[in-house]
C-alpha cells in the first residue's frame, strides 16, 4: 500500500495531471541535470562503439556523492539514455540520495536528439528464431531483430567499463527501458535472466510481432530456478485512446492493427503469470490518466526509487 502512494504522489508530482501521447525526439531548452551539477551526484560521459556497429553510443554514468556501501553501489542501466538523462531532477536525485542511492547508467546514443528512433528499434527487439533483421512493423525504413547484440554490448562493453570506474554490488543491478526499451527487459528476463536482479518494464510493447515475447514464456521456470529476482511492470491508465493527431491515416492504421493483435490485460496477465515463478517477485502497476508520453519520465522517478528502496 505505501508503495502505491508513494507511486501516485510521485506521478502528480512530475506529470501534473497532464497527458501527452508521445515523447518528443527534440531536447528542451534547458541544460539536463548533467550539465547543470547535481548536490547528490557527479557525471562522468563516455563514448563507446560496438564491435561490428557502425553506432556510438553516449553512455553517461551518474555517481552518488555518499560514500559506497562495503558491498559497492547498487547499479541501473536505463536505455534511452538521452531521454531519461534529461527527465532526472536534483529533488529527485536527493530523495535517492536519502535511500540506498543507486549508480545510474544513462545508455543513449551520439546524437543531439533524445532519441535514435533507427537505432533503437534495431537495439531494443528480440530477433526471431532463424532470421536475420526484420523490417519494423510499424515502420518499413527502419530494422529490428539486435536485442541480443545490443545486451552483449551491455555486459561486455559498458559494465566493464563502469566496474573500472565505481565499486560496483554484483548483486543489485537493474536494467529500465520505456515502449521498446520495455520489450528488451523482458526478453532480456525470459532468455537471459542472470544479467540483473532488477528489471523494470514501462509501457513495454509487448504487442510486438503479434506478441512474440509471450512464446518465450514456455521453459523459463525451468531456466529460472535457483535464481532470484525482481520485476517492476508499469503502464499509463490512458494508454491505448487516440487523444492526439495521427501523422497519417496509413500510419494510424498500421499501429492500431499492430496494437491491438493482444487483449487489452495482457501486460498484467503476464506479470500474474510470472509472480507465480519460484523466485521472481512480479509486480505490476497502472498509473492512472498517463498516456504512452508521459509514462518515460514518470516510469523513470518511480523506477529509481523502487531500485533504492526510496518507495518501500
């Protein structure tokens, strides 16, 4: 219960009540908590190719100024690094600052935009058994199928270079991701479920190939017993309505047939299904009155403080 207040002040808090369909490619017009200096945290970039991409990515690690517990920081990789980089405020960072303040791992690319939408939804979907890159299905100019490249990046690239750099709690690292970015945690928990202890999903698009990611659910008990872990699954109340000009009507069309190939409690019925997995605590939470937009910087606030213990 407390959880869940502490979740609704949180969303009023940041959100406002206003709601906004989708998040703008294009940065505001102040400088982001990284530029501005934080009390509670300092700001290190770096810039990181992956072996065989032709992509730089802008990897921005946010360290509490509070002394590392004896075990090391708790860890959080957050994908849409530009993006959830510009959604943290220094209120928000000092209320993680009061917990068990976790390091914050920012995973966005080498561009001036909060988003590479090319390069996002290659790095963010599964690829599907025996094939290569896919054409999106909502857009036929971009490819998708590199999840599984894109983790590999993670643990092979971006971590060691974050444990050179910080002491580290191999045992508390998470990973966020928002719409996409929600679609990689959980195939990232259903095929590789060793790689965090914490996964939050925000609005995952779990309609994706006409909910491919629910094939997967088959043997992963199994691949999971021993193991123990935690799930946060968050989605807007108001996600789902037309409340907002389509680009075009070919576009509308294509993603509501997309969308809508799932029922509408599908994303809460999964996470039933996967709290009753012996050793993974699954929980699932809508915020009410939040559409697809505003769920990234909302999802993100509650995310962190999940991650350090600042909402139990």
């Amino acid at each position: 219960m407390r959880f869940a207040l502490v979740l609704m002040s949180a969303v009023l808090a940041l959100c406002g009540g206003t709601a906004i369909a989708q998040p703008s490619l294009e940065r505001g017009p102040e400088p982001d908590i990284a530029e501005r200096g934080s009390a509670h945290y300092t700001f290190e970039t770096l810039m990181l190719e992956a072996p065989g991409s032709e992509r730089r990515y802008r990897i921005q690690i946010a360290r509490p100024r509070l002394a590392p517990p004896p075990a090391g920081y708790p860890a959080i990789f957050l994908l849409d690094g530009n993006a959830a980089i510009e959604a943290l405020d220094d209120e928000l960072l000092g209320a993680l600052a009061t917990a068990d303040p976790p390091v914050i791992v920012a995973i966005g690319y080498d561009t001036p935009l909060r988003f590479d939408v090319v390069a996002r939804a290659y790095d963010y979907t599964p690829p599907l058994p025996g094939e290569g890159p896919q054409t999106d299905p909502l857009d036929p100019t971009r490819s998708n199928g590199g999840a599984g490249r894109f983790l590999d990046f993670i643990q092979t690239r971006v971590r060691p270079e974050l444990a050179a750099r910080v002491p580290l709690d191999a045992g508390r690292q998470g990973i966020w991701g928002h719409s996409y970015g929600g679609l990689f945690v959980l195939h990232t928990l259903l095929t590789q479920p060793a790689a965090f202890s914490h996964y939050a999903a925000a609005s995952p698009a779990l309609w994706w190939r006409g909910g491919h990611l629910l094939t997967l659910e088959d043997g992963f008990g199994r691949s999971f017993a021993g193991r123990h872990a935690h799930l946060l699954v968050l989605r807007g109340g108001a996600e789902g309505r037309r409340t907002r000009p389509a680009p075009s009507a070919a576009r509308l069309a294509e993603r509501e047939r997309a969308t809508a190939v799932l029922p509408a409690d599908a994303v809460p019925a999964l996470v039933s299904r996967l709290d009753k997995v012996a050793g993974l605590d699954a929980q699932y939470r809508e915020l009410p009155d939040l559409e697809h937009g505003p769920m990234l910087p909302a999802s993100l606030a509650l995310t962190l403080r999940w991650m350090a213990g600042a909402a139990r």
